[in-house]
C-alpha cells in the first residue's frame, strides 16, 4: 500500500471509525446492556468504554500518522543522498576520470620513448596497468553512484542492468533468478538500500573473490523475500576480516539491511567461496508495515 492509499485509509478510518462505534455502542446499549443491568451500571459501562475506545483509536491514529512522518522523512533522506551521489559522481567524471583517461595517453607515450631501455619500459607497462585498473574501477564507482537513479525505471530492471554491467568488468557469466513475479513488496526506501547492499556484494567478488562462478537468486520465504549472492572464489574467515579495515563495507551492508527491518548474513570459508544473504521483511498492508529504523546512507 503506497503512501496515498494509505492517507486515504486513515482520512476514512478517522472520519467513519468514531462514528461506528458510537453507533454500535448505543445499539448494544439499547437493545442489550438495558435490558440486562440497571441504569446506573449501563451509564459506567458505557462511559469506561467509550473512554477505552477513544484512547485505543487514539493510540492507533497517532501511532499510523508518526509512523508515515517517519518513513517520509526517511525517504525524503534518502532522495537527498541519491541527489549528493549524482553530484559526485558529476565530479569525479569531470576530475578523476579524464584526469585518468590523460595519465593513460601519456604512459602510451612514455612506452613508445622507452623502446631501447627494457627496465623503463617494464616500469612503465607496470604504471600502465594501474592506470587501467584505478581507471576501470572508477568508471565502475561511476555506475554504482548513479545506479540508485535509475530505481524510477523500476527495481529489477535496474538490478538486470548491475548484474550486466558486472559481467562486463569482469567477464563472468551470473547465474541469475530474479524473483518470480518479479513483484516489489516493499518500500521505494528499501528498494534503494536493498540496491547498495547487491552493489557492494558483487563489487566485494571483484575485488576479492577471484572467483570462477556466481549464483544470484531471489526467492519469496513466507513473508520475507531472501536475497542469496553465492561465489566459489577464494573466500575468507569471516570473524578476522570484520575486523579489517577493508571489510568495513560488511558492517555498513548489515547496517542498511536493519534499518529497513532486514537481515544480513555472510557465510565464507578460506577456499570455499563466499555466501552473503539478505533476508528483507515483506511489507505488511496497513500502517504497520515494519520498516525498521529510518536510517538512510548514501
């Protein structure tokens, strides 16, 4: 249920919702509690319930509405971040990367002028070689930082495109399995941080894995919708490499699948691959829809 049904269901609740009541207690009054109890006990029944009542409608209405201010407040952030990523990806398009694409022009010059001394030469194909790889990897922080821009063409299709785009950087094939009906039930808040934790998942098998193989499938699980990135790479032992500054990105993943009441988990072994799953909750209908803490990172 999006935020105008939503609204709309809490207008109609508000405004009917009292009046209902009011019209049911008077017929259970009139037809039941006189006929059955005095008059003087009919007045504190109806009072003690009418005041219950009051209160519980209370309680929910103010309860749904915080609730709402809460996740626009959140997806309001989260707009804002996608807005702050575009900017520097802006930046580092107009800067980093030409400034690369010039650095690899002058070490193809600097290889023609070292024909006659091996030493420079291989000094300068080494230059050569970082340059690519810084280069190929800042063109793919490009497309991560403007990859959550692209959720307006809708979730799986821009989960096709990463999947695709990892492919191409590092030439193997993904084995993927979208959910089937690709359906969305969750928030447009989740689909943005359910997108950064696949992003640094599959960037972690670049960088990392060396891995041969990859497995990505989703699956419905009752009410929860699990999100399995599997690889057969090198792997690693998971308590040490927390602790790395480098594995950073695995705290700040499990930070994004709480705030939108989710569950991250990360299986690996030295030799044995890698596993990384996220479990996010389905979104319930109504106003408790169990979003978690509204926490939003760029």
């Amino acid at each position: 249920m999006d935020d105008r049904a939503r609204y709309l269901w809490l207008k109609i609740l508000t405004i009917l919702g009292p009046t209902i009541f009011v019209a049911g207690g008077e017929l259970v009054r009139t037809y039941y509690l006189s006929s059955h109890f005095s008059p003087a006990l009919v007045s504190v029944i109806t009072v003690v319930t009418t005041l219950i009542g009051a209160i519980l409608f209370s309680w929910y209405v103010f309860r749904a509405m915080e609730r709402l201010e809460t996740e626009r407040r959140a997806y309001k952030e989260a707009v804002l971040s996608l807005r702050e990523r575009e900017r520097i990806a802006r930046e580092m398009h107009d800067g980093v990367a030409q400034n690369l694409a010039v650095l690899k022009m002058e070490a193809y010059k600097l290889k023609d002028l070292s024909q006659g001394n091996q030493e420079v030469r291989e000094e300068v194909e080494t230059i050569d070689k970082l340059i690519n790889q810084t280069y190929l990897e800042v063109r793919q922080t490009l497309y991560d930082l403007r990859a959550s821009r692209r959720l307006h063409e809708g979730f799986w299709p821009t989960i096709q495109r990463q999947v695709e785009e990892f492919e191409r950087q590092t030439g193997l094939a993904v084995e993927f399995s979208p959910l089937d009906p690709p359906a969305e039930p969750w928030s447009e808040l989740a689909s943005v941080q359910i997108l950064r934790i696949i992003q640094e998942a599959l960037a972690n098998v670049r960088k990392h894995a060396s891995a041969r193989r990859v497995e990505f499938s989703c699956a419905r699980q009752g009410r929860t919708v699990e999100f399995v990135i599997r690889d057969d790479g090198q792997g690693f032992a998971v308590g040490d490499m927390e602790l790395k500054a480098h594995h950073y990105g695995l705290s700040v993943m499990k930070e994004r699948a709480e705030a939108i009441g989710g569950r991250l988990s990360v299986e690996s072994q030295p030799g044995q691959g890698t596993t990384v799953a996220l479990i996010v909750p389905v979104a319930e209908r109504g106003f408790d829809s169990g979003k978690g803490k509204a926490h939003v990172g760029g």
